[in-house]
C-alpha cells in the first residue's frame, strides 16, 4: 500500500452511498453492513471512479433504456 491517500476514498464511498439511500430510495439503511460491508466499498468504490471520470450518467442513460425496452416489450404482450 504505498499509496495512502487512496484509503481516503474509502469513507468517502461509504457518504456517497449513504446520501444516494437517503435522497433517492429512502429505504431503511443498516449503518453496519453500510460502512463495515466490503462488497458494498468495492461497489461504491467503483461508482465514486465512475463519477469522477464522467461515466456514470452514461451508465444511467444506458440502465434506462434497457429498462424501457423491457417494459414496452412486456406491456405490447398484455
């Protein structure tokens, strides 16, 4: 670990995925999985670097239309 600066990232992981609950899902929120849970650092980790490259709206564009296509496809069913 010779760079220390990066175990700054860390906590910074854990406050994004705190806020993104608290504004958006406003689901109940189990501090000890949150801020002790390793999965849930790589994967916030990996979203806070997504954020910072300027990807992650991509990703959120490219979510949306799988997500519509899935349920024009599902409603022209009915």
């Amino acid at each position: 670990m010779q760079n220390f600066w990066l175990l700054l990232g860390l906590p910074l992981t854990q406050l994004l995925g705190l806020t993104g609950h608290f504004l958006f899902e406003r689901s109940h929120i189990d501090l000890q999985d949150a801020v002790f849970s390793w999965q849930a650092s790589y994967c916030l980790g990996k979203m806070l670097i997504r954020i910072l490259m300027d990807k992650y709206r991509d990703d959120i564009r490219q979510r949306q239309e799988i997500l519509n296509n899935y349920l024009s496809n599902n409603y022209a069913n009915i």
